[in-house]
C-alpha cells in the first residue's frame, strides 16, 4: 500500500479536528486585519496543549491501522 492511495477522507477528519480547535481560539474576537489573522493562527498552532496532539496522533495511527488492514481483505 502507497499512503498516496489511501483514503483523503480518513485523514481529513483530523484536520478538520485541528482547524475546528484552531478556528475557536482565532476568532474569539473578530479579527483586525489579514496580519492580526495571521498572528492569531501561528499563535494558537503553536499553543495546541500537548494532549490533544498525542490525542490526534493516536487517532490518526489507528485510522490507518483499519485502512491497512481492510486493504489486506
């Protein structure tokens, strides 16, 4: 198996997850500018509390446990 083969919406999920996570710190108060966004976004991602990463990682290996082994059948 290829990861290029796998399937986008398995690991779309996950990046939905983060966005969503990112999105509500960036916007909790409207946004001044294209720079104030860009700011806001660099900051959040870089303050994303570690347990939510381990928490996204672990998701994402087992989604891609079931990809492999369901490919195999």
């Amino acid at each position: 198996m290829v990861v290029a083969d796998l399937p986008t919406k398995w690991l779309q999920i996950l990046d939905f997850f983060l966005w969503s996570y990112v999105k509500e710190k960036v916007y909790t108060t409207p946004t001044r500018d294209i720079r104030d966004l860009r700011e806001r976004i660099i900051k959040s991602t870089e303050n994303i509390p570690q347990d939510i990463l381990q928490c996204t990682w672990q998701k994402s290996v087992q989604r891609l446990d079931i990809i492999i082994v369901t490919a195999r059948v």
